[in-house]
C-alpha cells in the first residue's frame, strides 16, 4: 500500500468510526460498520457496509425511512476528511449478523469478499 492509499485508509477509518459510535446510539440493533477499497480505483471503488444485528432491525430501519439520513451522514462525515463521493448509495450497503450466519456460517471475511450474497 502506497503512503496516500494509507492516508485515504487512515481517513476512511476514522470517517467510519464516527459514523458507526453515531449509529450504534441513534439507531436499534445498529452493530458496525466496515469498508473495502481497492486503491487503484479510488474512490469509485469504494465498499461500505453497515450491519445491523437481526434482519427485522433493519427491517424496521428500512421502514423508518433512516436510511437517507445514514447515507447523508456518511457523505458529510467523508466528507470532511476530503473524501467527497457524487452518489453515496452507489458505496453503501447493509448486511446482518443473522444473515451472515445462515449464508455465510458467520465468516465475515467470506462474505464481504463476494458479491454472491444478498446485501440490501
């Protein structure tokens, strides 16, 4: 990794943190979030990944239209470490615990390294 993909990494990082301690207070069964990059194609490359709990979490997540609202922030917060991206929805996706124990045996790594599972 070069020394500006390691910044990037770094802002990234930081970035998410700050997303994922908000999230974790603000909305219920919230649990973490992650991120894949591929830095040659920085940052249309960019995969965010937020995971809630239980499948009905972020059912009810859905249902109460937070969706936009967590997209903004992210957005914002990237933002303002200089990662700026056009249309955030294109970088984000959900997931769950539950749904990466059925499908996945709960191998995180696994999962987040295909795209043959179900992400919402």
């Amino acid at each position: 990794m070069r020394k500006t993909d390691k910044k990037i990494d770094n802002q990234l990082r930081q970035g998410l943190t700050l997303v994922c301690d908000h999230s974790i207070e603000v909305y219920p069964g919230f649990a973490w979030i992650t991120h894949k990059v591929d830095y040659t194609a920085f940052p249309k490359s960019l995969r965010i990944v937020c995971v809630f709990d239980t499948e009905l979490q972020l059912r009810q997540f859905n249902q109460e239209n937070h969706k936009t609202t967590l997209l903004n922030l992210i957005k914002r917060t990237l933002s303002q470490f200089g990662i700026d991206l056009k249309d955030i929805s294109q970088h984000v996706s959900f997931d769950t615990e539950t749904a990466c124990e059925q499908q996945h045996n709960g191998n995180w790594a696994l999962r987040l390294s295909g795209s043959s599972h179900s992400i919402k």
